[in-house]
C-alpha cells in the first residue's frame, strides 16, 4: 500500500506540529493542512470525524483512494508502532 498521511489542524497547535515532525522523522509522505485562520472549516472538520481535538489525521491508500481516521497525535503514535 502506497499511503500518505493528512494533518487537519493548526500550525499554532503543538500537538499539531508534533504529528508533522513525527512524520517527517518517520519518512512519511503526508500533507498538513493548517486551518489557523479558518476555524469555521476546522470546527467542521471536528464535527465531520466526531473528534473534539487537532490534530485530525487520516490515513489515504493512494493506490484505492480509501482514507480512513487515525486519530490524534497519540493514536499516530500507536499506529506506526
């Protein structure tokens, strides 16, 4: 499986930039889509994955197109153990 990861979040968010370096140290293809100045679409983000906490990451199978919810920075943690 060729898989990328999304960050939904906030660039001012240390949890946020946590998943990102985390990412990064794991040589994991991911975007971060950083909502700081849009908190109506994030509060939609939140509301659309039934999550009250940034960051929202998913997880995007490039070769089927299925995204599915990791989680947190916290469950990132547990699924790339």
């Amino acid at each position: 499986m060729v898989e990328r990861f999304i960050i939904i979040g906030r660039s001012t968010c240390h949890f946020c930039t946590m998943a990102e370096d985390l990412l990064k140290a794991s040589k994991k293809d991911f975007i971060f889509l950083d909502y700081a100045a849009r908190s109506n679409i994030l509060e939609d983000y939140k509301h659309f994955y039934n999550q009250k906490t940034v960051p929202i990451i998913l997880s995007n199978d490039l070769n089927s197109g299925l995204v599915k919810k990791v989680g947190g920075y916290t469950n990132l943690l547990e699924y790339l153990a």
